[in-house]
C-alpha cells in the first residue's frame, strides 16, 4: 500500500470564489447554467459548495470564461502535480525482501 498526502479541498471556499467571478461579470445564475448546459440547481450546489463534481465546476467555469481560475488556484495552494504524485509513488515501492526459512523459526 501506499501513502499519499491528501490534500483538503475547502468546497465552499471555492464556490464563493466561482460565484463572485459570476457575478462580476454580470451573469445571472440561470445564464451560466444554460451555457454550461446544467440546471440552476447544480449550478447553485456549486456555488455554495454543497457536493458538486469537478465536471459541473468546468463547465461553470468555461461558462463565465474563468478556465485560468484552476491555474490560479493551484498555483495558490500548492497542489502537486498528478504526474509528480505517479512519479513520487514509483520511488516509494520498496524491493522485495527475502525472507529464508531461518529467519522465520
């Protein structure tokens, strides 16, 4: 098994932050949610972040032509990389250990 630092993604932080961007650029909620062809309902969980999935946060997203904001805020919270996590867990395998039949009385 292997272990990962699992880093802690506050939901409703981020929703606030999509629904002010939103809301900046002028754009009502049932708007968004056309373009982004998704219901006002998914769109609101969103915004006050009540379980959404990152698909529905995408679409939002591309829909007030915000896409830079996941840049942004990885950059601000220091996610790692997917593929420095793969490549950290292929250093982390250790080599099998033998183990003889003396070592095991």
């Amino acid at each position: 098994m292997y272990y990962y630092e699992v880093m802690h993604i506050d939901e409703k932080k981020i929703g606030e932050t999509i629904r002010r961007l939103r809301i900046r650029k002028g754009l009502p909620l049932e708007d968004v949610a056309a373009r982004a062809n998704l219901s006002p309902i998914s769109v609101r969980a969103l915004e006050l972040g009540r379980g959404s999935t990152l698909s529905t946060m995408l679409k939002v997203l591309k829909a007030i032509d915000e896409t830079g904001f996941i840049v942004d805020w990885m950059e601000k919270s220091n996610v790692v990389s997917p593929l420095q996590v793969l490549r950290n867990s292929r250093k982390l395998k250790a080599e099998p250990k033998r183990v003889s039949r003396t070592t095991l009385k």
